[in-house]
C-alpha cells in the first residue's frame, strides 16, 4: 500500500481495482461498519451532463454523528469539513483514494485531539480499503 501526505494534509493511498470497483467495496465497507452513506457522486457523470470529459472521479461523503456532532459543537465551521470525504479518482490507471485528515481537520478549526479523535477511524477505513 502506497500512502502520500500532501502539505495541505491531503492522505493519498492507492488502491487496487478500478474506480468503480474501490467505489463499491467502500460503500460495502461502510455499510458493514454502520456508518452513514449520505451522498455518493460520480463527479465524471455529472461533467458528462456538462458535455464535459473528466478522469473517473467519485466522491463518497459518509459519518457517524457520534463521532462528527463533538467536533461540531466545539468548532461549528468544522461543519465544512464534515461529514468525511473520500474522493476515489483515477491516476492515469492507478485509482487513488483521498482524504482530509482528521488532523487537518483538528488544526483548521483549532480542536484538541480528543475532540477530533472519533474522525481517525477514516485511517483504518481507507487502510482495509487499499488492501482489498
């Protein structure tokens, strides 16, 4: 498993399989774990309907509110942050999967660890992910 940190904070893994395919077994993974399903967008449709080409690109936005509802009550602009986001694209036939860390997170809104701490289960989610 390959995993990069970017400057801004962005977690970068590869994982194996096509967009659509890591799409899906995120979207079981979750399911399989209780956690919120609120949105999948598959941003390479939408730009279709645009007349617009873009590299397969989906973005999974998931939660769990007894994680995410502390970190909004001590920060409430920590609201454009959540729920969590995973975009699941396509490097040139590598899909990658992306991701604010909760760390980041933390430090944009100024939050202790223990407040953020309910988000760093998107660490060990992306991990069985890439591994699949």
């Amino acid at each position: 498993m390959t995993t990069e940190t970017s400057p801004d904070g962005v977690v970068t893994k590869t994982a194996p399989g096509s967009v659509a395919e890591v799409a899906t077994r995120f979207r079981e993974l979750l399911d399989a774990k209780g956690v919120t399903v609120f949105a999948v967008i598959d941003q390479a449709a939408a730009a279709q309907t645009a007349g617009l080409t873009l590299r397969d690109t989906v973005l999974v936005i998931f939660g769990n509110p007894a994680a995410g509802t502390p970190v909004m009550a001590a920060a409430p602009l920590a609201g454009l942050d959540l729920p969590l986001k995973v975009l699941i694209w396509d490097d040139a036939g590598v899909t990658r999967v992306s991701y604010y860390s909760p760390e980041t997170i933390a430090y944009h809104h100024n939050l202790t660890p223990t407040t953020t701490a309910g988000l760093s289960a998107i660490h060990p989610l992306t991990d069985a992910l890439t591994r699949a």
